[in-house]
C-alpha cells in the first residue's frame, strides 16, 4: 500500500512538472511526454490525480487528419485547467522526438499548454484489469474489427484508471461537461459510446470490462462498444423515454439526453457537410458528435464553404483551421 502510494505520489509529481514545464515553454515548442512504463502503470493508490480529456488512436499514423486535430484542438479549449491526453499507437521511443516535424497537426496540438500526447501501450493500459488475459488470448490478425474492438477496450481501461472524460476523434466540443459519471445517449434507451466519462476507479467501468471479456463478440458491429454501456446501464437501472430535454439519473449515473452530443443523428451526418439556410441552435448541446465513421466518402472541410463543418472549425478549433483547412491548399480531406 505504501509502495503504491508513493509511485502515485511521484506519477502525479512527474504530470504536474511536465504540466508547469509546459506552459513556460516558448511558443513553438514541441513537447511529448513519455512517462516510465513503471509510473504509467501505477493504480494501486488512494492518490487523487487530475482527471483529463481523453483521446486515443489505435491505428499507427501520426499524420492525424484535420478533424482529429479539431476535436483536441477544442477539448483543450473548452477545458483550459484540464490536460487533454491523446493517448496514440504509432508514438514509440524511437520515433516520438521526431513526430513533431513529420505532422503538422501533431506539432500544433502538442505546442498547446494543456496537451500531451502519449504512447498507447496496451498491454500497459490493460494492466490489473479484466481486459488483459482477453489481449493475451485474442488474435488481431483473426478480428473483424479490431481497430474499433481495441479502442473500446482502451478506453474503458484509460477512464477506469485515470479518471475524466473519453471522447472520439471526431467529437467537436464546445462548452464543458458539467457531470462527473455519465453516459450519453443516442436516442431513448440507447447509448453512445463516443463520449463518456466517470471518476477513477468506478465501478460502473469495472463491470463493463467483465461483460467486455465475459460476452465478448468482436464480429458483431458496436457490441463491445455502444451496446456495452446500453446493456450494463439497463442492469443498473430500468431506463425509459426522454421528456423534453431532460436528463435521467441512474444510481448516480447521469444519462444524458441525446442533445447533448448527437443532435444531428447519425442518419442526417451530411448534414454537417452543408450550408444550413436558417442558423443553427446548439444551446443544449456540450459537443458534436460528426459521425467520421459514416463519411466513407471523405468529405473535407472547405475554406469558404460556409458548410456547417467549416464554422465549428472557424469557431472551435480556430488553430487547426487556419493551420489545416486554410493552408495553401485551401481545403483537406
């Protein structure tokens, strides 16, 4: 117990440093922060620690495109006093001092004060969780859709063990979350996955990652992700229709109102592609889940366009806008 107090002492001594580090930095700099295997695995401590934004990458690129960038981007100003942590595949220790010079959105995310980007070691990541002996036994190379299965196992396990708020690549935010422990919904009785966030170590986590490993269906589109957290809510509680834009809480757990982040459902994603005639209302809405999945078309932003997509960019994620969309290109996919 003293061991593990002290590690997560100095875990929360190392962010801290880097964190302050960080924002006497000259504009500019690049700053990656690699902490040891030893301290990144550390979890067997009552110390509370800074609980942030969460993001992960499962494949191995580190040329992030502009809409991955934009959702950093506004998490990090959305959250000023948080640390956004993007969590990546293809950041390893003989190719992170260089990654800065070989993507252009990588070096303006990580030139921001509150962003760090991290290396996503799974088999760290699912440490002292059920998820491991399921990573031990489970063949990539045989899964369906393991990029996805992968990013619903790490995400689970980053939230359980850090704390704060996971959120998708192509999630816009624009104002804070005002909860602790929820889920969002989808539409009635049904939850997303996208974006979700509790405290560390709760235990609404724990037993998804049981179900997780203990149901696992790797072959069947979103089981182990949206309809994970929709059935092991359902276990909780009996969930019924939304009244008006009104949340519900179960056993503490808020389940959010799907305007809050899916007001344009997915059916409707071009939507977000358009020139809307009548202005638009987001006022019940934190953030902007964009539906990337359903653009198998890749639909780019366009500089004067006046689409949708290209005033949340302008109005949200304003470095990556003119950096990315505003270029010399004028427009990236």
């Amino acid at each position: 117990m003293l061991k593990g107090i002290k590690i997560g002492l100095a875990l929360t001594f190392v962010f801290v440093l880097a964190f302050v580090y960080k924002r006497f930095l000259p504009r500019g700099h690049s700053f990656f922060w690699t902490p040891s295997p030893e301290l990144f695995a550390t979890q067997k401590d009552d110390v509370n620690q800074t609980s942030g934004i969460i993001f992960v990458e499962t494949t191995y690129r580190l040329q992030i495109p502009p809409l991955a960038s934009c959702s950093v981007e506004s998490a990090a100003r959305a959250y000023p006093d948080r640390p956004v942590l993007f969590f990546m595949k293809g950041l390893k220790n003989n190719t992170w001092r260089d990654s800065s010079s070989n993507s252009t959105a990588l070096a303006l995310l990580s030139a921001m004060e509150n962003v760090f980007l991290l290396p996503l070691l799974m088999e760290t990541v699912f440490q002292e969780t059920p998820l491991l002996p399921w990573y031990h036994k489970v063949n990539p190379a045989q899964e369906r859709y393991w990029l996805h299965v992968s990013s619903d196992a790490s995400r689970l396990a980053l939230v359980w063990k850090y704390g704060g708020i996971y959120m998708d690549t192509d999630v816009i935010s624009m104002r804070p979350i005002l909860m602790e422990n929820f889920v969002a919904a989808e539409a009635s009785q049904v939850s997303g996955s996208a974006i979700f966030g509790f405290s560390r170590h709760h235990g609404f986590l724990w037993d998804c990652m049981e179900d997780f490993v203990q149901n696992y269906k790797g072959d069947i589109w979103g089981y182990q992700g949206p309809s994970l957290l929709t059935r092991r809510l359902k276990a909780l509680c009996t969930l019924t229709d939304f009244h008006n834009v009104e949340d519900i809480n179960c056993q503490n757990i808020s389940f959010l109102h799907p305007q809050r982040f899916y007001p344009i459902p997915y059916s409707a994603w071009n939507r977000y592609f358009e020139v809307w005639e009548k202005s638009f209302n987001f006022n019940n809405s934190y953030s902007l889940h964009l539906w990337n999945y359903m653009n198998r078309e890749h639909k780019p932003v366009v500089a004067g366009s006046n689409t949708l997509v290209e005033i949340l960019f302008k109005t949200y994620c304003p470095t990556t806008y003119k950096v990315l969309i505003q270029g010399p290109e004028g427009s990236v996919p």
